[in-house]
C-alpha cells in the first residue's frame, strides 16, 4: 500500500502515501469490527479508503462503502480519497484494471469489483464497510444514526470488515454505546467474536506532529494542574514541547479542545458536545477543578429549583447560596411520578445528607397549568409542604444568558451531581441539515429538563433573600392556631409574585 498510491497532504501537496504511526497501529491491530476514537487530522479516512481500494483493485467482487455525515462530505471523501488515488496509479494498474462505470458516488472495475460513497447504504452486501464521523452522525442525526444501525451495518456478513471512527459527541447515542461495550471487554479481557467491535483509541500526544518551541509559551497554573493530573492519574508524561502545543491549541478550540483533542477515553467523552450552549463555562469549570468534592455545607440552608414537566421528565438542583458563591450539592429527575412522589424524595434527601431546606423555586407556570389530580402545581406543592418561591417570567435567551453569567460562581459536587453536570454539558441548540448550521434555538431532548431548572436558579439566586430569623415556640404555636384559609395564602404568594416582578 505504502508504494503504489498517491494522496493530497495537509498542505495540499501531491506526495507519496507513506502510513503514519496512527494508521500502522490500527493496520497492525486490525479486527472484523474496529471501533476507532481518536483525535483530529490523523488520517483515518484517507488510510482505510486506500485500503479498500486496495482490497477492490486485486481482487474480484469486491463491494466497499463509505458513509459520511453529510453529502458534502461523502463528495470530498469520494474525489480526494478515492478518485485521486486510483487516477494517480502507475499506468500499467490502470490498464489491468479499468474502471467500467465512473459514476458521481462509485467507481466499479472490470473485476467486478466496486467501491462507493454515500449518506446511507442499506441495500446490496459489503464486504467492506467505513462510517465516518459516527459520533456526529449519532448527535445530530438520530433518524440517520438508526438507519445505518439497522441498515449498513446489516449489510455486512460475519468475518468482514467494518470500520467505525469519529471523534466523541457527549455520553449519548450510539457509538457512546459501542465505545462503552468495547471498552469494557478490553477491561474484563473478553475474548472477542467476528461480530465484536474492537476498540481502539487515538489520543493527540502520540502524535509526533503535536509539538511546539516551548520557548516564549507560558503554561498558566490551570493547565499545569491539567497535566499534573494526566501524569498522576493516567501516567501520560508530556513534554515541554506537547504541553507548549496543547496550550496554544487549546487558545483556539477553547471548549472544544478536549473533544477534538482528548488525552484519554474517558475525557473524550466528558468534554463538551458541539453546539453546546454552555461549552465554554462547564469546560472552564473542569479545568479549575470546580466539579469534585463539594458536600453540603453544615448550618447553611438548601434550596431546590425546579422544572415541572408535563407528562415529561421533572428535574430538582439542590444547592446552597453561600458569599456569592453556589454549591451545587445535589440533583435528581424522574418522571411518570406525582408531586407527592417528588416531596417523598426531599424528605428522603434531607434525612440522608442531614440537610435544612430553604427557598423552593419553580417557573412562573406553576400557578397555571395544571398537574396530574386537577389542581395547579403551586396547590399541589402547598398541599404537600412546600412553600414555593415563583421564578419571573423571562425569554429563554435571557435565562440562557443568566445561566451562562452564574456557572462562573458554581462548585459541582461530582458525585451527587452527576447526571445534572451531564445535562448541562448536553443541552445545545437544533441542527438545521438544510443550512448545516445552528439554529439559535434549544434542541428539546433529554438534556432540557435539567438545563431548565438550572436557567430558573440562575434568575433567581442574586435576588433570593435568607429565611426569617428562625421564630420562637410561641411564635410558632401562636402562627398554628392562627386562622388562615388556602386561599389566603395563595393571596400572599401572589403579592410575592408581584414584589418579584417589580
């Protein structure tokens, strides 16, 4: 492979293929399924499309196919990939072995033998099989990502060969799935089948590219404890020169950096999802080491913030306000359950963290819709204990913003936060495949319950006053023998309500 073909290099220059250490690695590791994450600018796609050409060129029927993303893509993949290598073979190949039918997508040979490129290929049977970007293809576009699930992959026979690649698109879809299976092979050593996918991941510092003249580069404190962290808990050593072009890189990806660059598995799939709303704050919040180890703080109240679904999933933050700061100490979502069910659950919070609750906040819809047994939820809330605090009314882009303007002053506690953290790393904006951009508008999918509840904390927690100075027994017993109808205290929270507007 490495003496026939030609390739367009980084620079665009016509040269030589001569495999670099990344593509001898997975030609070395080869399997029936290989699973590949990896960093950027590796050359996958460029390698494992010479290699099925190869496999089409020198043997007879032969059936290879690549899907990409989107057709854009499938085009380039197609002329720079496929198309330019085999017009740039010796002349005597092409004589042994010309094409008979030079289409837009596909190139078939006089052996039969036909290699092609497309957005979907569900029909016919390959024996090779190349899907490019997966993980993009899974965030973006789950129809397609069940079509080629369904579809391509059943094209393929036991004992063939597939190859899946893509960088890591959050801890959602399908190859997050495939990542997670085949790793947990890999740990439990299981003895893998032609049906299988073998991982493989592709880190950035393996690179020899990856270096930078440290010289004049300054390593700020952030990233020396990010790679303090990778030589103590991953044992990946970096050299001056790595750290130098890691830093500088990272000046441009901001927080896409650990996405398009990952130094483990595991970051890969921790980092921020493209067209996430919050990208850059949450990342931001990784590097200074504010999601950890952050329990409640003793004698300090925890209010809760809530979004209230109908018929969807309700998602609760517990957090502490502490001198400007907010200690994010716990979340928890469910759905298809009553408000008395959610009411059990703090009760059940507070017995087993020994917490005190504060303010309850809830969007300004509370009062109107109705949940569940006919009642509104403010009703619902009141009959079940809780005094809520109602959020104001406010446009998402305002409430975005807030939230963007609060993650600053967040500590996350890992452990009791995890799937609001993962929420708030997933909630991004719809795809619009007709443009291929963004539309500035929130993608609803399961990340949207918790980012919500989030957003009403952040447009209440500046303005959310301490609880009264704890009243005496008297005070109390005089306030329990008060008379005092239901709808009074709707009146009062009301006039509350109408305070907070002003």
């Amino acid at each position: 492979m490495d003496n026939l073909y030609w390739i367009i290099d980084k620079d665009g220059h016509r040269v030589a293929f001569k495999p670099n250490w990344a593509q001898l690695a997975l030609l070395d590791d080869l399997h029936n399924q290989n699973l590949i994450l990896k960093a950027r600018q590796l050359g996958f796609t460029t390698f494992i499309q010479i290699f099925m050409l190869d496999a089409c060129l020198f043997n007879s029927n032969i059936r290879a196919g690549t899907i990409a993303h989107r057709l854009d893509d499938a085009k380039v993949i197609f002329r720079d990939k496929i198309k330019f290598p085999y017009d740039n073979l010796p002349d005597g190949i092409k004589a042994l072995r010309p094409v008979v039918r030079d289409a837009a997508d596909e190139l078939l040979f006089n052996n039969n033998s036909s290699i092609r490129v497309g957005v979907s290929m569900r029909s016919g049977t390959l024996q090779y099989l190349h899907i490019s970007e997966y993980g993009q293809v899974c965030a973006r576009f789950p129809e397609k990502a069940r079509e080629i699930r369904t579809g391509a992959l059943n094209t393929v026979q036991a004992g063939q060969t597939v190859f899946i690649e893509s960088t890591a698109e959050g801890k959602e879809g399908h190859f997050y799935d495939l990542c997670e299976a085949a790793q947990s092979k890999v740990r439990l050593g299981t003895a893998l089948s032609s049906l299988d996918f073998k991982f493989g991941f592709y880190p950035w510092w393996q690179a020899p590219e990856y270096a930078l003249e440290p010289t004049g580069v300054i390593i700020d404190e952030l990233h020396r404890k990010y790679f303090e962290k990778l030589r103590d808990m991953s044992g990946i050593e970096l050299t001056p020169a790595q750290q130098a072009w890691y830093v500088k890189k990272a000046e441009i990806q901001l927080g896409d950096m650990k996405r398009e660059f990952p130094s483990t598995p595991e970051e890969a799939f921790e980092a921020s999802v493209e067209g996430a709303y919050y990208a850059e704050p949450m990342a931001t919040a990784e590097l200074q080491q504010r999601i950890g180890t952050f329990k409640a703080l003793p004698d300090i109240p925890v209010n809760t913030a809530w979004d209230i679904g109908v018929g969807d999933a309700n998602a609760i933050w517990f957090w502490q306000k502490m001198h400007g700061k907010i200690g994010l100490v716990g979340y928890y979502e469910n759905n298809g359950e009553g408000l008395p069910f959610y009411a059990g659950k703090l009760e059940e919070y507070a017995k087993r963290l020994g917490w005190k609750y504060g303010k309850h906040l809830v969007p300004h819809d509370a009062k109107v819709l109705e949940w569940g047994a006919g009642r509104t939820r403010l009703e619902q809330l009141v009959a079940n204990g809780i005094r809520p605090t109602l959020v104001p009314m406010h446009r998402i882009d305002d409430g975005i913003n807030a939230v963007r303007a609060t993650l600053p002053h967040c500590y996350f506690d890992a452990e009791e936060c995890a799937e609001g953290v993962k929420a708030l790393k997933g909630y991004k904006k719809e795809w619009d495949e007709d443009r291929a951009c963004f539309r500035d508008k929130p993608l609803h999918n399961w990340a949207s319950n918790g980012a919500d509840s989030f957003r009403y904390l952040s447009m209440a927690w500046k303005d959310l006053q301490p609880d009264p100075v704890e009243p005496t027994p008297a005070d109390i017993v005089k306030e329990m023998t008060r008379p005092r109808t239901f709808n009074e205290y709707m009146e009062e929270l009301e006039e509350e309500e109408a305070l907070e507007l002003s």
